[in-house]
C-alpha cells in the first residue's frame, strides 16, 4: 500500500495563462474555474460541483441566465487528488535508483483538467524504472544472428552462460531458439537487473 502526504497547493494550480478570454464562462476549462467541493461525499461517487471562474479569467454569462445561474455546475468523481488515477497525474522522474524492485518518494501533480479535492501536487511512491542502456531491439538482432556463439549472453552480461553457449555451439540451435524466443517475451533482461529501453 502506498503512503501519500499531502502538500501545500502550488503555483501553478492557481495559473490561468492558458485560459480563454471573452468566452462563455460555462464553455471554461476545469482548470479555469475555482470549485467548492463537498468533503461530506461518498468516495467514488459521482457529483456536481458549484464553480466559478477564477480571478484574472475574462469570461462572460449567457444573457439568458440571471445572475443567481452565473455559477458553473461540473460533475466530478468524489476523491481527493491523491486517490487519482496514474493516468490522471504526472510524477517528477528522478535519476539514481539502481533497483528496479526499490520505489522512490517523488512530487506529483494532477492534470489541470482533473476536479478533485485537496491539494493538487502531493507526495507519492514509484517503482524505479532503472535502464542502463541496453536496447530491446538490439539484444534481438544480436541474438538473432550471433546467439549460436553466445554473443546475446556476452551481451547482457550473462558471462556465464555465454561461455556455455559458446563451447555448446548455442546447444546444437536449441538453446539459440530458446533465447531468441525469451529475449522477444521480454523474459531475459540485462543481469544487472535493469530494464530495456
């Protein structure tokens, strides 16, 4: 289970350079407008929220509308921002981990187009996504036409069975057949433990 703690809302939550001017105030994106959200909600409810455009946003009512109608109603899904979906904020990457098995603490921030409550930019844990340099692609073309010498083991630093390979012929092609097929699953990796690119 992941621990988050939340942080003060930043600067940017509160930017409003990308907002349209002299449109409906109801044609406004989510980011746009400052909403009043009921803390009181069943979670993973779907409910309408009262928003209004935020300060500096140059937008005007429907003529049709009195002023009591000027207030924009939005539906959004009953959770505060760090119970979003992955899809639906971007965490800073960070260089350093070594393990693909290790997570990091890391800043993340939810899409401006999201309604959700609480602070928008929040601590979270990530799994590493540690590489080294090896390319799937190459390690396939590598195993493809010199696998039978062992050179796709030697490569991935897989020394070992390298010179098992290399002294077996790559196992009269069997074993040549076998790494191909795991090198193209994705099941043999670099044996430092890091990822493909």
């Amino acid at each position: 289970m992941n621990c988050f703690l939340l942080l003060p809302q930043t600067k940017s939550s509160s930017d409003t350079s990308h907002c349209p001017n002299e449109t409906l105030c109801t044609d406004l994106p989510n980011s746009c407008l400052q909403c009043t959200y009921i803390p009181q909600c069943r979670y993973g409810a779907e409910i309408n929220v009262t928003c209004i455009p935020k300060t500096n946003v140059d937008c005007h009512v429907d003529k049709l509308k009195t002023a009591s109608q000027s207030e924009i109603k939005r539906p959004m899904v009953c959770r505060y921002c760090y119970q979003t979906e992955r899809w639906e904020h971007t965490c800073e990457q960070k260089g350093g981990c070594n393990s693909i098995d290790s997570q990091y603490k890391t800043n993340c921030t939810v899409h401006p187009e999201i309604l959700c409550m609480g602070n928008r930019t929040f601590m979270k844990k990530i799994p590493c996504n540690w590489t080294q340099g090896y390319r799937w692609s190459t390690t396939l073309i590598v195993s493809i036409t010199l696998g039978g010498f062992g050179a796709d083991r030697f490569f991935l630093g897989h020394w070992q069975e390298g010179i098992g390979k290399l002294f077996s012929f790559g196992g009269l092609g069997v074993w040549t057949l076998i790494d191909v097929l795991l090198i193209s699953l994705h099941y043999l990796g670099p044996a430092d433990g890091s990822l493909y690119i």
